[in-house]
C-alpha cells in the first residue's frame, strides 16, 4: 500500500494534482479542499490511500492521516464506494462527518450528493460504533461548536489560484457560477464550471 506521497507538486487539475516523487510524477485524486492547499511548484505531502479495481489503480490523496483513515472506515458500509467516501470528506470535514453519525444526523449526510435518507441511515447504523472520538483535546465534547469548512466559494477560489488563474477572474467565474448554484452545491461540480467558464474567456 502506498500510504503517502511527498514531492513537488507538478500539475494541479480540477480532479488531483500530480506530484513528482524520485522522478515518476505520480496521479493523485484528491477533492477541491485539498486540491486548495497546493501550488504548482511546491512541495507537499498527501497521506494516500490506494484502491484497486480489476480494471484501474486509483490513488486517493488527502491533507493528513485521520482524513485518510476515515475514507477507508467509510468505505466499510455497504453502498459507499471511494468516489462517495472522497465526495463526503468533500463536503465535511473528518470532524463534521463523525458528529454527524454519532449523533444520527441525517440531515448532514444527505447534504452530500449521493447519499439518500436510506443511505445516510445505513451509514450511521453500520459506522455509528466505530467512528471514534468527536470529543476535542481538552475532553469537552464538540456537538454543540464544530468548527465547518470554509464556505464553498472560498474552497474554488483557492483552487483556481492554485490553478494560475488571477483573484478577479476566479472571483468573476465564481459569482456566475454561484448565480446558477443551490445553496449547498458539489465543489467539485462548481469548480468545473467555473473552469469551463474561464476557458471561454481566454
């Protein structure tokens, strides 16, 4: 298993980034909130988790270890693939995700796009036992006070500047974008179209 990545960070796209390590670059998945955290040209680690398919190799990339660790424990519920468990930690952060079920949240699992009511009620069933600790490093509990993500626009706009694009275009393409959006949409969606559009400018 290839349990992190460390390197220069050679290409950054709106689905992974490629990280050069001992010469090979290597192709890296990894959602719009870690893309946001790399530079072209600088050098960084991603904690990895490697999924193997009878007809791919799909190396998933996240910002630490606990992130890593959680998307193959929410794998372990029937129904949730690596492309589902990358889209939840997509949309909430590890903290976020594990509140919501140990406390049987339902309405912050079908937030994410994929999940259903069914699905977000067999998540907590079968995952409810063995999430682990949402307590914070003093002891007090964290169900009243998580602390969320940032907002969606701030996750695209880091991600179009890590991608080269200057502060008013990805702004420009982020206010059409946000035009056309719901209120809690995909990241990974919104910064394709965001691309798309500022493709169209060029």
């Amino acid at each position: 298993m290839i349990a992190s990545v460390h390197g220069r960070v050679a290409a950054l796209g709106p689905d992974g980034a490629v990280v050069e390590v001992g010469g090979v670059g290597i192709a890296v998945s990894c959602s719009p909130a870690t893309l946001a955290r790399l530079r072209v040209g600088e050098s960084a680690r991603l904690a990895t988790s490697l999924v193997v398919r009878e007809d791919s190799l799909t190396l998933y990339g996240f910002a630490d270890d606990d992130e890593r660790g959680l998307f193959e424990l929410l794998q372990t519920a029937n129904g949730v693939g690596p492309k589902l468990a990358q889209t939840i930690l997509g949309v909430h952060p590890p903290r976020e995700v594990r509140r919501a079920i140990a406390t049987s949240d339902f309405a912050t699992l079908v937030k994410v796009p994929g999940i259903g009511r069914k699905g977000a009620e067999k998540i907590v069933i079968e995952l409810r036992d063995r999430i682990g600790s949402i307590s914070g490093p003093d002891g007090a509990g964290e169900l009243a006070g998580v602390t969320a993500i940032a907002p969606w626009k701030d996750q695209v706009l880091h991600a179009l500047a890590g991608l080269g694009f200057t502060g008013k275009e990805a702004a420009e393409a982020v206010d059409l974008v946000a035009a056309e959006s719901s209120d809690n949409p995909e990241v990974a969606i919104i910064l394709r179209r965001a691309i798309q559009l500022l493709g169209r400018t060029r």
